[in-house]
C-alpha cells in the first residue's frame, strides 16, 4: 500500500506542478486502461456503445511492446553487466548523425 501512496503522489504532484509535461506514469495509466476494457468485455455494460476495442489493441501493443524492451533490458544486463549502459547513449548519438547527415544532404 505504501508503494500505491507513492504512486497516488506522483500523480497529484505532477498534475498540480507539472501539468503541461507529459506524463511519468504513463504505463500505470495505460496498464489500468487496458484492465478496465478487459473487464468490460467480460462483463458488458447494457445500453452502452462498445468502442473500447480499438482502444484496447492500441494499449496492448504499447504495452507489449514496453514489456518487449524491458526484457531486452534485462537481457543485455544479464550479458553486459553495467556495460549495457552504453547502449542508449551511443543509439541517440547515433540518431543524431543519422539526422544531421539527413540536414546536411539536404542543404539550407
């Protein structure tokens, strides 16, 4: 319950001081979402449109996709040790010559 605490204030903090940043607990959010639409296609509301469905493959794949990269993660973690830490900075460094070679061929 403290671990729920602590999420209740991270949210009422970030809605209060940080309301035009997106959002830090966006996987709570989607992962509850994703739960809510599940239990209304096995329990239906009667008189309601149904339009959760797409809304609930969309979630899911995000959320498979994030368990997907948190597996990756741990993987390299388990291979690399500490050394997997080089892996996002030299991906963004990548990134951005990947990008600056794009401007640069393009011209002013």
């Amino acid at each position: 319950m403290v671990l729920v605490a602590a999420m209740a204030i991270q949210n009422a903090v970030h809605r209060v001081h940080l309301g035009s940043a997106p959002p830090s607990t966006v996987m709570t959010g989607t992962t509850t979402q994703i739960m809510l639409d599940v239990a209304d296609k096995i329990y239906p509301r009667t008189g309601e449109e149904d339009s959760s469905d797409s809304r609930l493959v969309r979630m899911s794949t995000n959320l498979l996709v994030f368990a997907i990269g948190c597996g990756a993660a741990a993987l390299s973690y388990s291979r690399l040790g500490v050394w997997c830490f080089v892996v996002p900075p030299a991906v963004g460094m990548l990134s951005l010559v990947v990008r600056l070679v794009g401007w640069a061929k393009a011209g002013p």
